[in-house]
C-alpha cells in the first residue's frame, strides 16, 4: 500500500523516541489562523526574514536522514527499499516536470 510522506516522517521521529516533530510547530501556527480568511491578512504583514527564521527553525527539528531511515523502515529488504527509492525519485520528479509546464513555482 502506500502511505502519505508526512505519516512515514512523523512514524519514523516516534521510533526514534522524539515527540512528533512537525505537529507541535504546525498546531502553533494554524492556532493563530482559525479560518482561513484570516491567514492571508495576517501573513502579509510577516517579513520574509521572519518567515524563513521559523521555517529554519522547524527544519532544525527534522534530522537529516528521517525520510530515509522512514522508507527503510516501511521495507522488508534491501531489493523493496531500492524500489520504493525509485518510485519515490520518479514521482517527484514527474510532479517537478508537472508543476514547471504549469507554471507552478516552489
């Protein structure tokens, strides 16, 4: 079957013992937005450098290797692990190639 990134990376930080790393940061964030009409007035006023230091600060949560050690996880061996590599590397770059034609940035 497959399984949603976020699951594999937050399934992998509780295996390590960690806290479920992206939840707490992202509840922080959507709590001071309770419905959407009030998120995009009250982004525009953030700086970009404010945004970037607490996106830097999340990313710091996330240990290098989580995404990989979490595919390695969902494996039963090294030939299933490779694969699922592979479809993890052509779907994102399909998806890359999808959103350039579109126009779609970042």
């Amino acid at each position: 079957g497959t399984e949603p990134l976020y699951n594999v990376i937050e399934a992998e930080a509780s295996r390590r013992g960690g806290p479920r790393l992206l939840s707490k940061p992202w509840n922080e964030f959507a709590a001071k937005y309770p419905n959407n009409g009030e998120y995009f007035s009250k982004m525009r006023p953030n700086s970009r450098k404010s945004m970037i230091k607490w996106f830097e600060g999340v990313q710091a949560l996330v240990p290098d290797d989580l995404l990989s050690r979490g595919v390695a996880a969902l494996s039963v061996g090294a030939e299933s692990y490779l694969a699922m590599r592979s479809t993890f590397s052509r779907s994102l770059a399909m998806l890359t190639i999808c959103m350039h034609v579109l126009g779609i940035g970042d």
